[in-house]
C-alpha cells in the first residue's frame, strides 16, 4: 500500500510542478526542529545545501527546495535527483577517481574513504579533506532518511516535533502533492497561532544581508575620508556602518536569546565593532581623525572575514552548552576580552602602517613619535580592558568549574598575551624601548593576541573551552603569522639600507 501512495505522489507530481513535488520556495518559513532550536526551514536549509553543495542554486532550484527534495528521498523513489560534490584535494581525487561524485557515489565509496582516513594518523591537509567529506556523508545520509529536522504536528491540541520522514501518513500521500503542501500550510498557520511567530524574524534578519551592507558602508566611509577634505561624508558613513552593526548584534541577541559572543563568528564580529566604536569615541574626544581610520580599518578586515572566510568561521546560531547559559558572565567576560583585541588591533594596523610608510614612503621623526603615541594609547585601553576581562573569567570559572584559575590553554594564552603587552607598555613608560623598537614590537605582539584568539580554537583544540573550537583555521593562521613575519623583515631591511645609503 505504502508503494502505491508513494507512485500516487510520483504521478501527480507530474500536474503540480516537474521534478519539484510539494518543494516550493515558499516553505522556507515552515517552523521546524533543528539542532534543538526551532527556526525557519530557510535557516537549515541554507546551511546545510551550502555546507554539501557549497551552490545558491542547484538547476534552477533554491537551496530550500534542494533540501526538500533530498528529505523526500526518505519517501519516494527519486534515483534521477541528487546534488554533486566537487572533489578538490589531489590525493582524494587519485582516491576517488574522479573531481565530481554525487553524494550517492560517495556513499557507495563511504567505506573506502573511511578507511583511508583511519589509515592516516597524523594530522594532514589530506585526512582534514577526507574528514570533511565524511561529515558531508553522514548530513546527507540525516537529509535522505528523513530525520534531519521536525515538524509540529497538532495531535488533540498539542504540539508534537515529528520527524521529515514519519510526519505523512499514507492518506495523505493518496491525496496528492497539492493536499500534501496545504498540510505543511496548515502546519505552520496552526503553530503560528499557538505559539507565535517570532521564529520567523530570523528568515527576514538572514535575508537583509547585514553583513555585505555594512562591508559596502564600510568600503565608501574609508574612501570618502581618504578623498575629501571635510570628514562629514566619512563621520556619516561611519556612523551608518555602525548603526548597520548595531541591527546585525541586536538581531542575532533577539534570536538566540544571549550576547552575540559565543562562537568564532560572533568574536570577530564583535571585534570588529569594537575597534570602530573605541576608534569613533577616542577619536572624538581627542579630535583625532586618525582613531576613526584605524576602526574603520579593521572593521572592515572583520567584515570581509564574515562575508568572504565562511568556511573558517559560520554564521550559525546554535544552542549553548551548558557553562555558557549565564548571560551576566557572558556579557561581561567574553566581551571584555573580544574589546580588548579589537583594541589591541588598532594598535597592531597603526604600527604596520607605520612601518611600511617609513620604509616605502616619508616619515618624519615627528610623525613617528606621533604614531607611536597614538598606539600606545591603544594599547593601555585593550590591556587594561583585557586584564578585567580575565579576572571576570577566572570568577566564572570559579563558578562554573570550581576553581579560579586551572592553566587551560584558553586562560594560559590569555595570560601570555597580558604579561606580553605589560612588559611592552612597562618598556615604553620607562623609555627602555624607543620608538624604532616599539612600533615592529608592537606588530609582532599581535601574534600572540591571534594565537589566544584564533590559534587555541583551531590547532591546540584542547582544553575546557571545547565549546569553542573549530576546524579548518591552521591554514590561516600560518599565513597570517607568516606574512606578518615578513613584512617586519622586510620593512626593517629597507629602512636599514635607505640609512645605508644615506
């Protein structure tokens, strides 16, 4: 019987929409269950097309559809649809055979690629690779059977979460794909009326594309400052970037519930609008346009991390674990640190800038003692605001783990980043340090900020700050140390020989 229902579906599918069923782009704002946090099917569709497919469309279809169809394979015979993965890394093509495989290929090759990835036991660019289409497997495998997200179905007054895969029953098959999208309609419409409809602020906030304006905002307030004159295109640009970000924050607080700080994405947001917001205000009070420059400097940085790096750091909103549930310590410990490298950024743009003007271009004596004022500044506000930051981290800790202080890698970074700094500001209060030394110092201080920051998550991954690692940013992170390394290398190197020359 169940057959039959299912080639009844087939052939009226035929009337309804070709190849498509009941998956029209309108269900994107169905509630659904996902991950443990209701949201729209826009929401996991999005993030999961993008994470198999890496595509906006996929012949013709958007990326709710796709995951409509593929959920619907849990159901109905569709041999002929399926989406392909684009095989990149050379040793898994040697492996596979081929740059392009379905996923239903690669299902079939599941166990030699699993395999292979066992047989490999240091970590490698390849068993990263291998690892990654693995995890790709297993989602698409959770797509196909249905049990991938939930649906709320009123049972006698109540809501129930069904699974995809178990929420139709074979009358409603019999009844045709029309039948079946007006259940899912109904569906929604009842939940809404029950339980409201916040959830669907998060389909209209991911369709506003915060991010890319305020990246545009950005771009045009730098440039307007750099060609005119009169700094009130760029002050009103600016404080539009910043009312951008201010929408983009409160948006993801009135989703999730908590402050946006909790995942990479989050910091390097909250990072970014930091430096803009501490760059806008010194640069007020002192009348200094260059603190706004720096702000808008690295918030941009920040930004085209946020629109460009997706496959380092994800936009998604996930639920908390458990240590992170308390919005007081949240707000306050990890938005103290994350201000304190924003601070520290500033700094860090100033005195590579300053070097390459002085290597490259002019630079004056008192342009450099200028310079090396304005990031010392910098740096006492991003100390100062670290080293309560960590204070309020070791009395959460208290809180949290029962003692203060345990010299997990996350605490011990922090630390080293406070002690490295304090001697640099100790050095420079004291003129042990002159400004030929503390500009480069300053520079490469920034490593150890990116290493606490970046460097625990991605390649130490250990530690009770689990919840906050990722994979994939040991590639980044090498770059940026590298390149950092040969700038000051090559910027001493021609000041050097210009003196020489000289």
């Amino acid at each position: 019987m169940k057959f039959l229902a299912f080639l009844t579906l087939f052939i009226a599918n035929i009337a309804f929409g070709a190849n498509t069923f009941f998956c029209n782009p309108e269900l994107e704002a169905l509630p659904i269950l996902d991950g443990g946090r209701l949201k729209p099917l826009y929401v996991t569709a999005e993030d999961s097309i993008k994470f198999l497919a890496g595509k906006k469309k996929v012949d013709g279809l958007t990326r709710t559809q796709i995951y409509c169809l593929l959920s619907l394979k849990s159901l109905v015979p569709m041999k002929d649809f399926d989406i392909s993965r684009k095989i990149e890394h050379v040793k898994v093509i040697e492996l596979l055979g081929n740059t392009s495989l379905t996923y239903s290929q690669l299902k079939e090759n599941s166990k030699e690629i699993r395999m292979e990835y066992f047989k490999n036991k240091d970590k490698s660019s390849y068993k990263n690779a291998l690892e990654k289409i693995l995890r790709q497997i297993t989602l698409y495998n959770k797509i196909t059977s249905g049990e991938h997200w939930q649906l709320p179905k009123n049972v006698e007054g109540k809501f129930e979460w069904m699974p995809f895969g178990s929420y139709f029953s074979e009358k409603d098959f019999n009844m045709g794909p029309e039948l079946v999208y007006d259940i899912l309609l109904k569906a929604k419409k009842d939940f809404i009326s029950s339980n409201g409809d916040k959830y669907l602020f998060e389909l209209k906030f991911l369709k506003w594309n915060l991010p890319s304006w305020a990246l545009l905002s950005t771009a045009l307030a730098l440039i307007s400052l750099v060609l005119f004159k009169k700094v009130g295109v760029g002050l009103t640009l600016s404080a539009f970037t910043f009312l951008i970000q201010i929408i983009l924050m409160a948006g993801r607080t009135y989703i999730s519930e908590r402050a946006p700080v909790t995942n990479m994405y989050e910091t390097v947001m909250f990072s970014g609008f930091g430096s803009l917001f501490l760059g806008g205000i010194i640069g007020w009070f002192l009348k200094e346009k260059i603190y706004l420059y720096l702000g808008l400097g690295y918030n941009m940085l920040t930004l085209l991390m946020m629109n460009f790096a997706t496959g380092l750091i994800s936009a998604s909103i996930s639920p908390l674990v458990p240590v992170l549930r308390d919005n007081f310590w949240l707000s306050t410990h990890v938005t103290s640190v994350v201000l304190s490298y924003g601070a520290l950024a500033l700094s860090w743009i100033l005195a590579n800038t300053t070097l390459i003007k002085k290597a490259f271009f002019t630079l004056s004596s008192k342009e450099e003692v200028y310079y090396s004022k304005i990031i010392y500044n910098c740096l006492k506000f991003g100390t100062v605001t670290l080293f309560f930051g960590i204070m309020l981290g070791g009395v959460w800790a208290d809180y949290s783990w029962g003692r203060f202080w345990g010299w997990d890698p996350k605490e011990t970074w922090s630390l080293i980043v406070f002690c490295i700094y304090m001697a640099i500001l100790h050095g420079k209060y004291t003129s042990w340090i002159p400004n030929k030394v503390f500009i480069p110092l300053v520079a490469l201080a920034f490593l150890s900020v990116m290493m606490a920051w970046f460097g625990v998550n991605y390649i130490l991954a250990a530690g009770l700050h689990s919840y906050g690692f990722s994979q994939g940013g040991a590639l980044f992170l090498g770059i940026f140390f590298l390149v950092q390394i040969l700038l000051l290398v090559i910027t001493t190197l021609k000041t050097k020989l210009f003196k020489f020359s000289n």
